[in-house]
C-alpha cells in the first residue's frame, strides 16, 4: 500500500509542479482551478478514504473472514448500485447549482475570477462521480488484502492531467489551459476507476450481474445504517478544509494556490503513513473475533506496534517541514513562473502544518479502530470538536491577527494551518482519551516520542549548518544535500537512542 500511495503521490507532486510552472502561485486563473478542484478532492476522500472505508469495509471484510463469500458479492453489488446511484444525484445536483456552490468554496472571488471557477466547477463534477465509484474498487480489493493497484491507480489520473499541461500548455492563456486541464481530470477520473476494474471482477467467485441487482441483504442495510455517521464524521474533516479555502479566499491573490501547494507536501506523509497504515490495519481489525477481552486485548497489540510505526516515520517528517519548508518548496516547484519569494511563502504555510502533523497520522488509526468495533459515532463527535475549534481559531489566526501584528495579510494562511494543527491535537486527544476507555491503554509511549524527537531536532541542526554552505545551488540539488544528511542522520541517532527502525509484524 506504501508503495502504491508513493507512486501516486510522487505524480502527484510532478502534476502540481508542471501546473506552477505554467500558472505561477498568484494569478486568478490558478486560484479559481484550484478552489473549484476542492470538489473531486472532496467526494474522493469522503468516498475513498472516510465513509465507504468505515462503513464497507468491517462489513465486507467480516463476511469474507467468516467465508461467507457468496453474501460478500451480494453485498458489494448493492453497495455499488447505491454508490452509482449517489454518483447521478450529486453530478446532477453539482452541475446545476455550481454558481451558488460558488459562494460557499470562495466567497472572496469576484467577477472573472468567479466565473471561471463556476464553469470549471461545472466540468469537474463528472469526474468527482467516477472518483466515488473507485472509491468502491479501493474498498473491494483492500478486503481481498490487494492494496497495489487501488492506491497506484490515481498515478493514470494525474498523468492524464500532466500530459494535458504539457501538451497544451504553450499558447494558451491561463483561462483557456484552466479548462483544458479540467477536462483531463475528467478523462483521467475514468481511467483510474477502468484500470482497477479487472482486479475487482477478478475477486468475485459468483458472477457480479447473478442475482438481483439491489438486494437489501442484512450486510447491505448494515452498511447504509454505517455509512451516515462515517459520512458526517468525514464530512465534518473535509468542512475544515473548505474553511481553510473559504477563509483565504478573503485574502490576496495567491493565498488559495499557495495553500493547494503547501497541502500537497503536507499530505504525503498524511497518506503515505497514516493512510497506508490505517488503510491496512481497518480489514485486519475488522476480522478480529473473540469475546470482548478477547477483542481489546488483540485490537491493543495491533495498535501499538502500527502507533510506533507511524511517530517513527512522521516525527522526521514534520521536523523537516518545520526547519527546511522552503528547500523542500523550491524543489519542486521553483521554475517557470514559480518565484524564490513564493517558496518562503509555502515554507510559513508548512510551518504552520507541521504542529498538526503527528496528530493528523495517528488520529487516523484511531478512528480506524473506532469503525472496526462498529462505532462510526463516536469519531463523528471529535470531528465536530475539531472543526469548531479550527475555524474559532483559523479566523483569528488568519483575518484578525495579521493586521493587529502589522504582517502581511497574504501570511494569514499560515495562521491558518496553524489553527488546524491545534485542532488536530485536540480532536487526537478526544480519540485516545475514548478508545483506552474501551480497550484498555494504549500508545507510542512519552519516552519513545521524546527520543524520537530528540534525534529529529539534532538531525535538523545539522542539515542547518550543511545548508548555509549550499546557498547558491540549484535548488533541487540544495535540498539534495541538506535533506539526505537529514534523513541518515535521524535513522543514526534513532538507533543510537534504541528506538528501532519499525519492520513488518510477524
């Protein structure tokens, strides 16, 4: 599954470096792709990584555990004709009130600006449709424990989208290529969800087409009575970010891409750590038996080891956002009409990321257990408690504060993401603070944290003294040789300190 999120993510950072270097970090037409991009990117993680997971998943996976393989195909075919179903309504529904989904996504965008991202709006939708029904695909062959193709498949949807830059891009206005790159998106939504199909009808043992189409089969009503909590539970993360959205719509020119720039180098350890391991722990967790005892006690030594896995890799991580944002910015997106200037820029926003970093990764596997165990209502709570909390705060960080401070309003954003990282570590608490109330006490532990980020500060001082030697460097070689230091030095000190490198579990 690592492998597949690494492969999908690298493209995915190669996607946004080839748009910065044909749209710049402060045009209108960047801002409003980028805002009206919120739509797919918001039915994707819904579907794929939120409500279909914990819903579906424990449910399906349950039955193919205790062999009941016959009703596991039943119940994926309902599930899908009701996803197809959903997919039609929220097409429709996106397409004919786009102008007014306008006013909720950026409400600062006036004029041009605001027209070109309700026709790019209007142009996605198709494709966020055919995003959820690979989120079906994705949650089908993760039961059968066949991660590869699901999590490597968007690599087809974002080279669709580089290829459209590529070859288009020259002659073009900015306003024109905005459209032309929405319709890639389209057509790579409908390759992802094709290249996984295969795999899909492969795992069936009874035809897919046998039987009635809509059974509402025991497993299928458990899965719907599931899926509204999971789905407002996911929702409710996915309305923090819309605020973060709509919240720098109100700033400058530039506020809303630099912080899509900042969010794509935030999330890639989000998912190439606590998606993957999440991901992978759900249908394991999902098919753990026993009396309740019984239950705790395996659901605990299946989350320790993966909370230690996680802290390993995303302390570092964070660390290296904190100390090196602006190589790291530089590197991938400093060319064409990207400037030096705007990669300080994406350093603050990053800054302000990686004090919810930690949380972010492990709050995921948390709630994971949480739908495991059949309890999608719980993690909905803390959700609530989180977006309360971030949008409180990311107003006063990001429009109250900056003038009052005498900073530029374009740093809002940073306040912005800021406030999420404190909201972040209050919703983890929330979720550690109830699950060890069901299962008993679990965790990282102080001591192993604190060693870890002993080593990442030390490896961080170090790549500080490496990097004002590398000033005038190109910058991908720059960050070449101040991150690798960084990395080997933090897996020495790591081992100096005795925390082991995590492996698989035996």
């Amino acid at each position: 599954m690592a492998a597949g999120i690494l492969l999908s993510r690298t493209a995915g950072l190669i996607r946004v470096s080839v748009f910065a270097h044909y749209f710049g970090q402060r045009s209108d037409a960047a801002d409003a792709f980028n805002a009206a991009f919120r739509i797919p990117n918001l039915l994707q993680n819904l579907f794929g990584e939120g409500a279909l997971s914990a819903s579906f998943i424990p449910v399906y996976a349950g039955l193919l555990a205790r062999g009941e393989q016959e009703e596991a195909d039943r119940v994926a075919r309902g599930v899908f004709v009701l996803l197809s179903l959903v997919c039609a309504t929220l097409v429709l529904a996106g397409v004919l009130l786009a102008p007014w989904l306008i006013g909720v996504i950026a409400p600062g965008f006036t004029g041009p600006k605001r027209d070109l991202t309700t026709t790019l709006v209007r142009i996605l939708f198709p494709g966020a449709g055919l995003l959820v029904i690979s989120a079906w695909c994705l949650g089908i062959l993760n039961s059968h424990r066949k991660f590869f193709i699901s999590y490597a498949a968007p690599v087809i949807w974002n080279a669709a989208m580089i290829g459209a830059l590529l070859l288009l891009g020259r002659g073009r206005s900015l306003e024109s290529l905005a459209v032309v790159l929405a319709a890639a998106s389209v057509a790579g939504s409908a390759l992802q969800f094709l290249v996984q199909l295969p795999a899909v009808l492969g795992v069936f043992t009874h035809r897919p087409h046998a039987g009635p189409a809509l059974a509402l089969t025991p497993g299928v009503r458990s899965v719907v009575t599931n899926f509204g909590p999971a789905f407002i539970s996911r929702g409710v993360v996915q309305l923090s970010a819309y605020i973060d959205t709509l919240l720098a719509s109100l700033l400058p020119t530039g506020a809303v891409t630099a912080l899509m720039n900042a969010q794509v180098l935030y999330t890639l350890p989000v998912s190439l750590f606590g998606v993957s391991v999440s991901a992978a722990e759900l249908p394991a967790m999902a098919g753990v038996s026993g009396d309740e005892g019984a239950r705790a006690q395996a659901l605990r030594a299946r989350l320790g080891p993966a909370l230690q896995r996680l802290a390993f890799f995303v302390v570092p991580s964070a660390m290296a956002f904190l100390a090196f944002g602006d190589l790291i910015a530089a590197a991938i997106f400093q060319h064409g009409r990207f400037r030096p200037e705007d990669a300080v820029y994406v350093w603050g926003i990053l800054a302000g990321s990686s004090a919810g970093l930690l949380p972010s990764t492990m709050g995921r596997l948390y709630s994971a257990t949480f739908y495991a165990m059949g309890d999608t209502r719980t993690p909905l709570r803390f959700a609530l408690v989180r977006v309360a909390i971030g949008t409180v705060l990311g107003y006063g960080f990001a429009i109250m504060a900056p003038p009052r401070l005498g900073l530029n309003a374009l740093w809002g954003t940073a306040g912005l993401t800021l406030a999420g990282g404190i909201a972040g570590w209050c919703e983890f608490a929330l979720l550690r603070h109830g699950l060890q109330r069901r299962i008993g006490r679990t965790g990282v532990g102080s001591g192993r944290l604190a060693r870890l980020f002993t080593a990442a500060v030390v490896a961080a001082a170090l790549g500080w003294s490496i990097r004002r030697q590398a000033f005038s460097f190109h910058p991908i070689l720059r960050a070449a040789i101040v991150l690798g230091p960084f990395g080997v030095a933090y897996l020495g000190l790591a081992a100096a300190l005795k925390v082991p490198i995590p492996g698989r579990r035996r």
